[in-house]
C-alpha cells in the first residue's frame, strides 16, 4: 500500500499505515460482534448501569486502534490525534456498515450472532436512527488511545493499573460482594458491588486503590528497597506477607462459598498438573500433548479401586488407592515413552497427542467395556474422607486441601529438581540436546524421567479428580484438559513455579467461574497462545534466565537440523 | 600408537560427498590442525568423529575402540569433546551451570536424591562446583560463574565453552574455529591457551582453523582437505611449500599467508557450512 | 567405557519394547486378516467396497496432506492449523451449496449441478486460502527465526483460535451439506457399488493433485518453492523471493484443502465447527507416511491411509472377534501415526527436506 506522508509543521504521518490499522481496528471489532463476544459478554455488567463486558470489549479494541495509529505516525501533536481518530472511525465506519447491512438482510443465516439484539447494543438502543453513534465512539476512543499513546509514561502506567483493576475488579465483583454479604463487611459490600459488577462508587474506589497503590510502591521504590535489605531484616518483612497469603489461601473455600469452593478446587488440581507438566515441559523441553493419557489412567485406577458401584474391583479406600493410581502413570509412561522418546521435538508433540486421543478411544471402546465401564465409566467414586455435610472438610473442600498440599508437595520438589544434576541436564537438553548429549547426557533416559515424572503428577491430578467428580467416563478423558495443562505451563512461563500459579489461576479459574468465559475459552487460549509467543515466549512469570533464552535465533546447525545422526533408540 | 584412527572415511548427503576416502592418524598429546578452502568437508569430518553423523564408509578408532556407530554420549565418555564453530552455549543457563553439565555422567545424584538431598548428594554437588569453579579459573572466567552465558563477552564465551569441553575429561578435543572473530592479541591468548592444554592436561588436540598464523605456530602436523580429500599432509613448512596446497587455496583467491582466506571465510561462513 | 547397569536395561527395554510393538503388530494384523478372511463371513463385494470407499477417504487425505508436507518442506512447522483450514473450505462450500440451493440452482439440472460444484470448490478455496493466508501472516511470519517450539506452539493456538471462532460465528451445532442429486445416484457398475460422488471426490483430487504437480515442477514459482525448500538461505542469495514462495505455498496447500472441504461435505453430508481436527491429524499421518516434504509421497500416503483405515478395521480386527469394530477405526489411525513417527519417520518414499535448516 502506498504511504502518503503529509508534510506539517508538527511531523509527519503516514496516513497510509494509519489506515491499515484502521482496517485491522475495524476487523477486531467486527470480529468480536460476530462471534458473539460482544452479544454474550453484554450480559455482564463491569459498573453496573453504565458499560457491560461487551461494551468494554469494543471499547478497547477502539483505544488499541488509536493507539497503534498514533504509534504508527512519526511523531505526537494533533496530527498523531487526527490519525488515530480516523483510525478509530474506521473501526466505527465497519459497525456501522454491519448493522445497516443486517437491518437489510438477515444475516443470522450465516452468522449465529448477527441479531437484532446485537444491532441494539451497537446502537445503544437507538435502532438504525442511531447508526451514527459507533462511528462517533470510534472517532472520540481512537482519540483517546491516541492521546494515550502520546503522554509520558509515567501517566501511562497507573492508566494502565486502573484498566487491568477495574477489568479484575468488576469480574470478581459479585463473587465478593456474596463473600461479604454475610460478614460484618456487608454494607461495604453493598457499596462498592453490585450483584454483578461493580457500582459507580466501587469502580473509582477501584481506581484510587490500585492505581494509587502501585504509583507509591513505584515512588517509594518499596519492592527495591526490601530486596536490599539484610537477609535478617528482609525476613521480618516478607513472612508477615507470606502469611497472611497462606491464611487467605486456606480459608478461600469456606469464604467464598460452595460453587467458587469446587471451582478452586480444580484450579487446585490444574495447579498440581501444571507443575508436573512443568517438569516434563518447563525444564526439558518435551512437548507432551497427551498429558491427559496419564490423567486418565490415575483417574481410572482410583475409580476401578474404590468405586462401590460395579466395575468397582476393590473398594478400598482412597488413600490406598492413590499411590496406585501414581505409580501406574509412572509405569504408563514408562511404556509409552520409552519408544517415543527418541524423535524429534514437533514429531513427539504429534505422537503424544496420538497417544492421547488412542486411550480416550480406548477407555470408552466395547472392547475394554467389561473392564472399564464403556461410555458409562465409573461411578460411584467416595471421597477421600468421610465427613458429615456441615463439616468444613465436606464436599469440593477436602479436595481443595488435599490437591493444595499435595501441589505444595510437587511444587518443592520441582524446586529441589531444578537445582540438581538431573534439572541442569533437563535445561541443557531443552537448550540443545545435541549439545548435551555430546557432552555425556543420555537423552533418552534423562527425557524418559522427565516424561515419567510429568505423568505420574498428571495421575495423581486424575485421581484426585475422579474423588472430587465422584465419577469417570471417557468422555472426561478430552485433548483439551492436556491444553489446558500445556497453556498453564506456556503462559505462565516455562518452568516457573509461580507462573504456573498464576497460569492456573486465571486460565483455569476464570473460565470456570464466569460463564461467558467457559464458551469463548479456547478462543482465548489459542489468540493468548499465538500472542504470547509473538510477544513473550517466556511466559508471564518467566524464570530468571528464561528471558533470553527463548528470544535467541536458531540460525546456526542447531536441534532443529535433520541431519543423519546416528540414531538414538531402536 | 595412534589415538586416533581414520581409514577411508567417507561421508555423503543425498548427491553431495562431503567427505571422500579419508585417512587420518592422530598421535597422542599431539596438536594437529586440519585446514582448506570453505566446503572442504572439515566439520564434516568432525561431526564425523564427534558422532554427530555416521559415516558411510571406511572405519573410525579411537584408542582402539571403534566409534562409528556410537551415539555421541558414548563417545564423550570414551574421551572425546568439541568445540563448536557457532558457539553452542546452553544461553539460558549460567556460566558455571554450562560448565557442571558437563560432568553430568561423572556425577550419580538421582531424582530421589535430588529431591531429599541427602549427605551423599549434598556432598557430590558440593565437590562438583568446587571443580567446577576450578575449571572456570583454570581457562580465565574465574569470577563471572553465576551469569548468565549468553551476556559473556564473546571471547569469554568461547572460553567458557571450552572449559565446558574439558569437564568431561577427554582425551582427545575437537576444537572448531576457536579464534574465530578474534583481533590478534585474543588470537595470541588462545594460541598460547591451546598449546597449555596439551601441555599441562595432555590433551590431544585437533584443530580446525582458517588464520594460518595460529595453524602454522601452533600445529605439529597439518591435514589439508578440499573438496573432502585430503591433498596434503606433513609438517608446517612442508604444508607451506606444497604446490597442491598453494593451488587449492590461490585457486580461490586466497593467499596461502591466510589474510584474504579470513575475510572469506567469514563471508560465506554461513552460506559454507552446507558444505564444510 | 562405563556404562551403568541402568543405561544397559533402558537401551535393553526399549529396543526389547519395540520389537514387541512391531511383533504385536504384525501379529493382529496378519492372524486377524486370516481369521476374518478364513470365517468368509465376507463377500469379495464388501472388500471391494471397502477398498473403494478406502480410496475415496484417501483422496480427502491426500489433499489435505499436501498443505501440510509443503508447509513443512518450506518452514519445517507442522501447520497445526490446516485442519481448520479444510474445515473452513467445508463450510465456505456449504454457504454457497445453500445459497444455491435457495435458488433452485443446485438440482435444477445435471449441468447446473456441476456448476454449483465448481461454484463451491471456488468459494470454498477462496475462503481457505484467505484464511490461511491470514494465519501465516499473524501466527508464524514475526516467528520464523524462533527456535522450533515456538511456532509449533503458536501453530496449535491458532488451530485452537479458528476451531473456536468457527463455532462463536457458526454455533455449535452441525450443518448439513444440502443434497446433490445427482451425486447420490449410483454408478451404473454394479459390483464397484459406487455413487457419483465417490467418482466426483476421485476425479477432483485426482486432477488437482495433477495440477499441483505440474504447479511445483513446470511454473517458475513452483520451482522457487522446491528451491527455498531446499535451502532457503541459498535461494535467497540467488534472488528468490523467499517470503513470496513461502505464501504462495500457504494459498496452494490451502487451496487444496478447500477442495478436500468440500469434497468431504458432498460425500459425509456432516460437517461442524469440530470436523477439522481429526481429519487434520490423519492427513498429517498420511503427509508423514508418504515423507514430509515429498509430494507424490503424500498423495501416496493419503490413499494408504484411507484404505487402511476403512479395511483395516474389519480386516485386522473382525476376525479376532473384537467387538464393534469400527468404533476403533480412528485407534487404527493414530496407531499408524505413532508407528510411522517410532519406526520410520522419513516416510515410505523418504523425505525432501534438507540437512541443514
């Protein structure tokens, strides 16, 4: 496309680049509408009375397109504005032009989400009388992003603090506001949350806290001045915190009641496996999309051992059970990575995630039905302690500590691996496996230990689920929970431990807890996965050398060459 | 007699033969360097001996025991490591990590130990660093352990690569290009470093090098390879004085003093190494 | 040497399992075929059948592997995505089929149903190809110097991104491909037991993989891509536009693809949000099989895939009484992946791909 700069005495703008963006703008935002994002994410209120999730979904694809726009011109000044706002325009230009084509032709029979109610959002009730408006709003948001893009940075961050505040705040509103309603915090509750989302008065409270809260730790430089404090003195100051962490961590299913108490639960779990994959992926490097085989196999040997119901061959208890359900992962993987092990990186994905879907198919064939229940499974699966229902170990709950210790148990010895013989071998063989094996490492025994490892976490994880469902089918045996699983650890930073805390907690935990998230979530997953690569392959919490390592070049004879080695196995 | 065994080695890709019949003896505790023209087939020959590819014909036979079909953790264990020409550091990795990896089948700590960290375990990581640090110091990068590699400067890189090589205890070292993107007084510093290695360690070195000056002061003997066979083998001054190596190297518009075959051999480094 | 007695069991174990794995293979797969063979519960009618019903699928396969042995000669990825891709032209050939349909156009005559088809196919591979084309633009282009995990990883969260996207803008519901007339009537051999749109499916692929062929070793940009698939570096020194082969390669796999959309909702009449993911792996078993990078290798590989997976089941498995038989007929699939990946990852007729990146 040909850029035109204009000549001003402000600098010049490439109104051609700017256009561009305002075409991506305008793809975003029609994007958004027409898979529905904007329609059922309308149904949420952020601040109650004033803009829905949906709305603020285009609200900051606007601001983004203004933003790059302006990014995109040479320098600041009102010509960097004006571009943004056409930038913007645009974007509002192509709401425009779908709601005016939809009002004509029905295009529901293409699109599901192509409706009236959607006209009506866009319109903000006005109907065609109001066609106007989102090319308005996309000219005055572009402006803003612009603006936004020109002010010094240290504006910029607690504008960005407020945004990710709010987004968090008002998703979590409800859920505290429940949490609240029945301790003496009620009618702060009442205040600051409405039964979805945030009030008005919440919202600015929100502001003020945490955009506040982050410009004084940046003025007062807190976070550098307590790394360089004596270690006696640090101390003083770092296990208040961490306690106070661990009493909210532990109490969280008995204050936010039953339905948040089972969602932790499995963000628990996924916690638990994600620091096993963490092993398998994190530090060696092995992309195993077939995390889930092993899952399955703790889930079913859990089942096939306790179940009261009759496929139930033992009904044991599930404490005897579960060190079972660990050691056959361990021996499954054994068995399946003993063969796979010795091919290459992206072929082993493959080969994984192969296995993976054969054992799903497997469990809920007629040719194992007589062993494995078929597509009925196992029911009837007790759980771990036998509580009456009013005890706080009742329900969801007992699984939540018991898969919080045990990912606390797995989390240390992720540690105490990682800084051992086998973790530097596990790093150099994710760095190079040429290179470390040519200085003594067998690769495949040493990647045989890392794959053991990960499945017998991931078999741990699947019979402490089988407790918490009560129940296993084949159908629970699904690629996505290995995704999930590879997400947790991707996203969250390769072989971190808090990152994959935090991985869980967000990919795991918001989805289930807020419905809108649960039908657009591999959507996000796949665009947070093609995102983070682009932009941060290290992952949200990378570990301390991470950073480098993963923006490095391969141009060199490196892993990825298909050379004629002599061959590793078989 | 001989450390280190070619007889008609001989390796090929698809059409192209990279290497062709060649023959090599290496005495212990010796230095010998192998030069050519870019696409000689010199790494070539050693990924060959390194176990990175498998040769085609001929045999290979290190201290008497054949190496042609072994995997390259074998062969490091039987006392043979490399240096690379692109240096290969494990980036993410500090500097003394990179260096403890390579005593990794020296060391016995299982994951059971890891994590228990028993006496016994904490003992051996314990000795393994103080070697480690021992071997830091011993080539110059005494003080930088906890970095991360890959903000080295690049002559400390190609250092601490080589002090990664030697952990494992070889017998015979590979080194590829090691004064690569050198100005001559590291050049100098190497060349002096390579020498001490076979002095003070013992240890058989086989050198791949385009600056002649190091080749011709360092070397006891010189192989010359083009076009993947050897055309030449003896004494630096007999190398110097040999018309087929004059004619393999001016034929390329290289003059046999090195200076010109530098600048080509940083031009198309890249573009050769399909063929070296 | 030392070699602990560990290192010993392992290399022990695995070269012990994998002939396991060969011998147990060879084992269902010869003493079922004779016991099935043997009990002559089947006539020769089914196999042939069977075996034509085999090559139909392969076809499918075998174009979808195309887009993916190409995509992985040229950038050495496995586009992740390329299910989506076909699942895409599926559904792009859907909307026009319905829109003709709606019109009266799609069975008003043979001819015009012919035309309908071509009208598909083009719909279809123009959705395709933009689809892919955007894909490569965002996902893989800003990561071609990464090392190799992560486009891979970036490939399968655009797999994801597209499957998902599909099923906001379509619902997840399944569509039906409206019915061709024509296609379901039965070709007048009798004992091949074929319907028109068996023929329909064979001839297309055929004649697109011909094209194709002719595409990558007569054009001047065909031989541009063997050309970076060989060694991009060099290709590049000699004046080749590299990015352009690179996206032309994207629009022809996908291309072809869209076709195989097509083809696969003419001849299953099912399609939904999901149906790219399956087929998708098959087609990169076939791609393997054949030998990644290697063209006719995936034509190949497709139809030995198809055959095996639509006999294979009966076959191998009928004669040692294993229940339903077909509901393992995917088991026999990814089975053969994983075997070809253990066993011999170059393929049957070898791979085209460089030694050095």
């Amino acid at each position: 496309m040909v850029v035109r700069m204009t000549e001003s005495p402000f600098g010049q703008v490439s109104w051609g680049k700017a256009l561009r963006i305002g075409g991506a703008g305008a793809a975003v935002a029609v994007f958004l509408c027409v898979v529905g994002i904007v329609p059922v994410f309308h149904e949420r209120p952020l601040i109650t009375g004033i803009i829905s999730l949906g709305q603020t979904a285009l609200l900051l694809s606007a601001l983004g397109t203004g933003y790059a726009a302006a990014r995109a011109t040479a320098q600041g000044g009102p010509l960097a504005l004006l571009a943004a706002a056409s930038a913007g325009s645009i974007a509002g230009v192509a709401l425009t032009a779908l709601v005016l084509i939809g009002s004509a032709v029905d295009l529901r029979a293409v699109f599901l989400h192509a409706s009236p109610q959607l006209y009506e959002i866009l319109t903000f009730g006005q109907g065609l009388t109001g066609s106007w408006i989102p090319i308005a709003l996309g000219a005055l948001l572009g402006a803003v992003g612009g603006l936004v893009s020109n002010v010094r940075v240290d504006l910029r961050r607690p504008l960005t603090t407020a945004l990710f505040a709010l987004l968090l705040a008002g998703l979590f509103a409800g859920i505290l506001r429940a949490a609240m309603l029945t301790t003496p915090l009620a009618d702060l509750a009442r205040l600051l949350f409405a039964s979805v989302g945030l009030t008005v008065i919440g919202a600015i409270a929100t502001v003020v806290l945490f955009a506040g809260g982050r410009e004084l730790l940046y003025y007062t430089n807190l976070r550098q001045r307590v790394q360089e404090m004596p270690p006696a003195q640090r101390r003083v100051v770092t296990w208040p915190a961490i306690l106070v962490a661990a009493v909210v961590i532990l109490v969280l299913p008995q204050a936010l009641g039953s339905f948040v108490a089972q969602v932790i639960a499995v963000v628990a779990l996924y916690v638990l496996m994600g620091l096993g994959l963490n092993i398998t992926l994190g530090l060696a490097g092995l992309l195993d999309l077939g995390f889930v085989a092993f899952f399955a196999v703790g889930a079913y040997t859990v089942g096939l051992l306790t179940s009261t119901a009759e496929f139930g061959i033992a009904q044991w208890p599930f404490w005897a059970a579960i060190p079972f359900a660990v050691i056959f992962a361990m021996l499954f993987g054994a068995i399946l990575g003993l063969p796979i092990l010795g091919v290459r990186g992206d072929y082993l994905a493959i080969a994984t995630l192969g296995f993976g879907e054969i054992i799903r198919l497997l469990a809920g064939s007629d040719l194992l039905k007589i062993w494995l229940g078929g597509p009925r499974g196992i029911i009837n699966i007790p759980k771990p302690i036998d509580v009456p229902p009013d005890h706080f170990l009742a329900g969801p709950n007992q699984i939540y500590y018991i898969a919080l210790a045990c990912a606390v148990v797995i989390a240390f010895v992720a540690w105490r691996l990682r800084g051992s013989r086998l973790g530097r071998a596990w790093l150099s063989i994710r760095e190079d496996e040429d290179v470390a094996q040519a200085l003594g490492v067998n690769l495949v025994q040493t990647k045989l230990l890392a794959y053991m490892l990960g499945a017998a976490f991931a078999g741990l994880g699947g019979g402490i689920f089988a407790s918490l469902v009560g129940s296993i089918f084949a159908s629970s045996i699904q690629l996505f929970v290995s995704i999930n699983v590879v997400a947790i650890v991707i996203v969250g930073g390769m072989g971190s431990i808090p990152g994959a805390v935090l991985g869980a907690v967000f990919l795991i935990g918001v989805p289930e807890l807020f419905r809108e998230f649960t039908e657009y979530r591999f959507l996000f997953y796949g665009a947070a996965l093609i995102l983070m690569m682009r932009y941060r392959p290290e992952g949200i919490l990378p570990t301390k050398f991470a950073a480098r390592e993963v923006h490095l070049e391969s141009g060199e004879l490196g892993a990825d060459t298909v050379v004629a080695a002599p061959a590793e196995s078989g | 007699m001989a450390q280190l065994v070619a007889k008609g080695v001989t390796k090929r890709f698809g059409g192209l033969v990279a290497v062709y019949g060649l023959d090599l003896e290496i005495e212990p505790r010796s230095i010998v360097s192998v030069i050519g023209p870019n696409g000689a087939g010199k790494t070539t020959l050693f990924n060959c001996i390194a176990g990175w590819y498998r040769i085609d014909e001929g045999e290979l036979v290190f201290e008497g025991t054949p190496i042609d079909m072994l995997r390259r953790d074998q062969i490091a264990r039987l006392g043979i490591a490399r240096t690379y020409q692109n240096i290969r550091l494990f980036a993410g990795m500090s500097a003394i990590e990179n260096v403890l990896v390579g005593q990794h089948h020296f060391l016995s700590a299982g994951w059971v130990g890891a994590v228990l960290r028993t006496p016994g375990v904490r003992e051996e990581e314990e000795k393994a660093h103080e070697e480690a640090r021992r071997i830091l110091r011993y080539v110059g990068l005494q003080g930088n352990e906890e970095g991360q590699a890959s903000n080295l400067p690049y002559g400390d890189q190609r250092r601490l690569e080589i002090a990664r090589a030697l952990t494992t205890q070889p017998r015979l070292l590979l080194l590829d290009e090691p004064t690569a993107g050198m100005n001559p007084a590291e050049t100098q510093k190497m060349t002096t470093f390579i020498r001490r290695l076979r002095d003070e360690l013992g240890i058989t070195i086989l050198l791949i090098e385009h600056e002649m000056r190091v080749v011709m002061g360092i070397s006891e003997r010189i192989a010359v390879l083009d076009y993947g066979e050897k055309i030449a083998e003896g004494s630096p001054s007999e190398i110097q004085s040999n018309p087929r190596v004059i004619e393999a190297y001016l034929g390329r518009g290289a003059a046999a003093a090195g200076q010109s075959a530098r600048v080509e051999a940083d031009a198309t480094q890249n573009h050769a190494e399909a063929q070296a | 040497m030392k070699t602990s007695w560990l290192e010993r069991l392992t290399d022990l174990a695995i070269a012990g399992f994998l002939w396991a794995f060969r011998i147990a293979v060879v084992l269902i797969v010869l003493i079922g075929s004779a016991l099935t063979l043997a009990s002559g519960k089947y006539p020769p009618e089914t196999w042939l059948n069977l075996a034509v019903q085999g090559l139909t699928l392969g076809m499918i396969y075998s174009l979808i592997a195309l887009g993916y042995t190409m995509v992985y000669g040229i950038l050495r990825l496995i586009n992740f995505a390329h299910g989506e891709i076909f699942m895409a032209g599926a559904f792009g050939g859907y909307f026009v089929a319905t829109a003709l349909a709606g019109l009266g156009f799609l069975n008003q005559s043979p001819v015009t149903s012919l035309v309908s088809i071509l009208l598909m196919l083009a719909g279809a591979m123009a959705v395709s190809v933009t689809l892919a084309l955007l894909v490569e633009r965002i996902a893989y282009r800003p990561l071609r110097n990464a090392p190799r995990l992560v486009p891979l990883i970036s490939a399968i969260g655009a797999s994801f991104f597209l499957q998902y996207t599909f099923r906001g803008l379509f619902g997840p519901g399944i569509y039906a491909y409206p019915s061709v007339d024509i296609l379901q009537v039965a070709v007048p051999v009798d004992v091949l037991r074929m319907r028109w749109v068996d023929v329909l499916v064979i001839a297309t692929a055929f004649a697109m993989m011909g094209g194709l062929y002719l595409f990558v070793q007569r054009t001047k940009i065909g031989t541009a891509i063997r050309a970076v698939s060989e060694d991009k570096a060099t290709a590049a020194l000699m004046g080749i536009d590299v990015n352009r082969a690179i996206v032309t390669t994207f629009a022809v796999g996908a291309a072809m693809a869209g076709a195989a959309g097509v083809m696969y909702g003419l001849m299953f009449r099912q399609i939904f949000f999901f149906s790219g993911f399956v087929p998708g792996i098959k087609a990169f078993t076939a791609a393997v099989l054949g030998g990644i990078g290697n063209v006719p290798g995936a034509m190949l590989g497709g139809i030995f895939l198809g055959e095996v997976e639509s006999v294979g089941p009966t076959l191998f498995l009928d004669g040692l009484n294993v229940p339903s038989p077909n509901q393992l007929k995917d088991v026999i699939a990814f089975t053969m992946l994983v075997l070809v990946l253990i066993f011999r990852p170059s393929g049957i007729l070898g791979e085209r791909i460089t030694t050095r990146a």
